[in-house]
C-alpha cells in the first residue's frame, strides 16, 4: 500500500512540473518581433512594452546596445507600464551615421503557470 501511495505521489508531482509552463488550453506562446528605427543624433526613443505582453509580465534588456548615452528598461508607476529609452552617443565628431541592435524580453515572472514571451529586436539605423 505505500509503495502505491509512492507511486501516485510521485505521479502527480511529475505532472505539475511538467504542466508549470502551460496556460489552460494553449500551447506556451513565444514570439520574436523585429523593428528597424532610424533616428537623428541625440534623439530620445521611447517605447511602450506593454503591447508586447500580458499586465503581469516584466521587461528587460537581453542584449545592451554597444555604445549609447541611454539604453534602459524602466517601470512608470503611474501607468503601470514598462518602457524602453534609447539616446544615441553619435555626434559629428565621432562619425556620420552607426548601427545600433538591442534585444529585449518581455516575459512572465518566475514561478507563474504559463511562460510566454516576447523577445523585441531593435536595429538602430542613427543618421546625421
């Protein structure tokens, strides 16, 4: 009789781990978006990750930018949203025009029952 008791236990702790990564009925629902933006120098980017998520699901950078005076995921409490800010460190002293690329996450926190996840490519065109 313990040895069943084992065995089911053992049953059931198997399928919650294999099931913590699913909403009910859907499959794990991951996404990979590409955006191509050209600014001028010295020019604020500002993006709303909310569109690219659920209200519960949490922002961050993947891949940093290589060089740029801002590049940051921040958290407005008055909106509830996340967003990305890009400023670019070209100026004409240094070059013409440079290529930028970040990758962002937005994805549910640890420990929730489903696990999508949408990963934003940015290319940054910045242009005199």
């Amino acid at each position: 009789m313990k040895k069943l008791y084992s065995i089911v236990s053992v049953s059931i702790l198997v399928c919650v781990v294999f099931s913590s990564c699913q909403k009910a009925n859907l499959k794990n629902e991951n996404q990979a978006i590409t955006l191509n933006v050209s600014l001028p120098p010295d020019q604020l980017y500002k993006l709303d990750l909310s569109q690219y998520g659920d209200a519960d699901d949490i922002a961050s950078i993947s891949t940093q930018a290589a060089d740029f005076i801002t590049s940051e995921v921040n958290f407005d409490n008055s909106s509830q949203k996340y967003f990305y800010t890009y400023t670019s460190s070209l100026n004409s002293k240094t070059a013409l025009s440079k290529t930028e690329k970040v990758v962002l996450s937005v994805h549910e926190p640890a420990g929730r029952r489903h696990c999508d996840q949408t990963i934003i490519t940015i290319n940054f065109t910045i242009n005199e």
